[in-house]
C-alpha cells in the first residue's frame, strides 16, 4: 500500500460520462481529515468518455473489458492502497461526512463491514420519490447490526475483502453480488453494520419501463442467490414477508391465464390479484402517509406491477439457475 493513503474509494462505472466528475467530485471532498484518500475509478468497457472525465476530476482510473459491477469492484479494491475499502456507485454522491460517520464503526475487530442509506439525487421525478420513499420506510426499520448491507454505500476492511475473496463475479449485473458479498461475510463470523446517517444521494429511475426490466433482473439473479445460499430464503432486515409472496403469485396468475375460462382458475387468479392489491396498498398508504404527498399514490401502481416484472425475471432465473443445471446433471448422469 502507498504510504499516506489509508482510504480508498472505489467507484465502478459504465458509460457514466454525464455523471461521473460530480460523483469523483464528491468522494474527493470529504470531510474526514485522519489521512490520505484516494479515489479509484474502474471503467467497465464503457464506449464514452468515462474514463477521461473521472480521471480530469481527481481520480485514478483503471480500464477493462465489460464485465460487470462485481468484477470491476474487485479489480478497484484489489489495486487499491487504501487499508480501507469504501464503495458508492457512478450514479451516487457521497455526502461530505460519508467517510467520517463510518470509519470509525470499522475499527472494532468484530465488524466486518459497515453500510449506510441513500438520499435522492432526483426529487422532481415522482417515480423516482416513490422509489426513495419506499427505501427509506425499509432503512427505518432496520437496526443497527444487520444481515444485508448494499454495495452503493459500504465499507469494509481490506483484510476481510482478502478473506472472503471479494465479490462474486458470476452476478454480472447490479443485482444479488452485494447480497451473496454480506452472506459470506456473516458466515466467516463477522458482524455487519448499519449507519443509516451515512447517506449516498441517488438517482433513481425515472421511467417506469426501465424501472421494471430493472426489478425483472434482480428477480433473475435473486433465483442464483438463493440458490447458492438457500438459508436466505427465509429473507433479511430489508426484505419482508411480502417481497416473497409477490412475485410467487403474480407468476401464478400469469400461468393460468390459458385457463381464465374455467370457473376455477378464474376464482384462484382473481384471489391472487386481490391479494397482490392489498400488498401493493399496504405499503403505499404508508408511503402517503409519511409524506403527506397524495402524488405518491402512483406507488400502488408501481408495486402492483412490479410483482409481476419480478415474476417473469424469477421464472427466468429458476430456468438458469435451478432447472438447467439439474438437466445437465441428468444428462451427464445417463451419457
């Protein structure tokens, strides 16, 4: 390690050319004055000017071949010289006293990494408040030492990154690595913990297409996580109870709609429906009311639908994940 730098921070980025200087920007103006800090930029194969605009912010930049957010995280904190490894995304701006407030949360010896919330980049999109309100309600019931901590706002030892191995790189999307990097932390007898004053501002999306084929993803790759730790199953601090019966019941009502003429399938599809609606409004009069925003409304809407986008990505995953390599085994059992 370069003597001097003590933290370093590591930010993968893909085609972020609009964004990435006021990001680098902001890791670079921290308030934390205990030592040096560095702040590493890995460009994932973007085909913009990434690379040349967090490297004129401030940054160190280091290139490669597309191959995903797990990977370039590991590339970042793998030629880091920090004894401290912090991560934020190309869509984040850390706040000034990111670092400050975590830092010293890492110093026990039982922690192995540490964890933080987000603020909202976009308040004037209404879809992007709804998102945020509904994180934000999540973040609040959380404690302070949890089982799940998000690669946007983390920091973690550099020994612990070394003992683990780093994140998994078969996520090759934004989806699930976090996760599957905080199981295999808790698992090596770690403590995860959660500062919820330590606050990333992010975008979120604006568009409710995009929005969706992004909640089709993470059920995807949520199927290659519970396959891989299927003690998880049961959920953690962020998820609920209804995160798992959603997308289970909107993939239900999708497959008997061939059947939607018979009295049967159509009084379990429309049972399923009411069920899905009552677990989209539960949340959103919780949304109205911690806002006082009617607007929000639109959030019923959103996880209404979402659930059905989970549905398809989770149907997809459990072909990949589940049923493929079954059928392999099979195969190579009988050739």
């Amino acid at each position: 390690m370069e003597e001097g730098v003590q933290v370093s921070i590591v930010i993968p980025a893909y085609q972020a050319g609009d964004r990435i200087g006021a990001v680098v920007g902001a890791a670079r103006n921290q308030d934390w004055k205990g030592g040096g800090i560095e702040v590493v930029v890995v460009d994932d194969g973007s085909a913009d000017d990434t690379a040349e605009r967090a490297r004129g912010a401030g940054a160190r930049v280091l290139t490669q071949e597309n191959r995903g957010p797990a990977a370039a995280r590991n590339r970042g904190w793998r030629e880091a010289r920090g004894e401290w490894i912090f991560f934020t995304d190309s869509d984040c701006i850390p706040a000034p006293d990111w670092i400050s407030r975590m830092l010293p949360l890492l110093e026990e010896k039982s922690v192995g990494a540490v964890g933080g919330s987000y603020a909202i980049a976009n308040p004037g999109s209404l879809l992007a408040s709804c998102i945020h309100e509904e994180i934000t309600l999540r973040h609040e019931k959380m404690g302070g030492e949890v089982r799940f901590l998000g690669s946007f706002n983390l920091a973690l030892p550099r020994k612990v990154l070394e003992e683990v191995g780093g994140f998994t790189e078969e996520y090759r999307h934004a989806s699930g690595e976090d996760n599957d990097l905080s199981y295999r932390i808790r698992k090596r007898g770690y403590r995860l913990l959660f500062e919820p004053k330590s606050t990333v501002a992010h975008t979120h999306p604006e568009r409710f297409g995009s929005y969706l084929k992004e909640q089709a993803r993470h059920g995807y790759w949520r199927m290659k996580l519970y396959r891989d730790h299927p003690e998880r199953m049961e959920g953690d601090d962020y998820s609920g109870f209804s995160d798992f019966l959603e997308p289970p019941a909107a993939l239900a009502v999708l497959l008997l709609l061939p059947w939607r003429g018979t009295v049967w399938a159509r009084a379990l599809s429309d049972a399923l429906l009411v069920l899905l609606f009552l677990t989209a409004l539960i949340p959103t009069v919780a949304v109205v009311l911690s806002t006082g925003r009617g607007a929000h409304t639109l959030f019923l809407g959103v996880r209404f639908l979402r659930s059905f986008a989970r549905a398809v990505g989770m149907a997809a995953g459990v072909a990949m994940f589940w049923a493929a390599p079954a059928v392999r085994r099979l195969w190579g059992g009988r050739a």
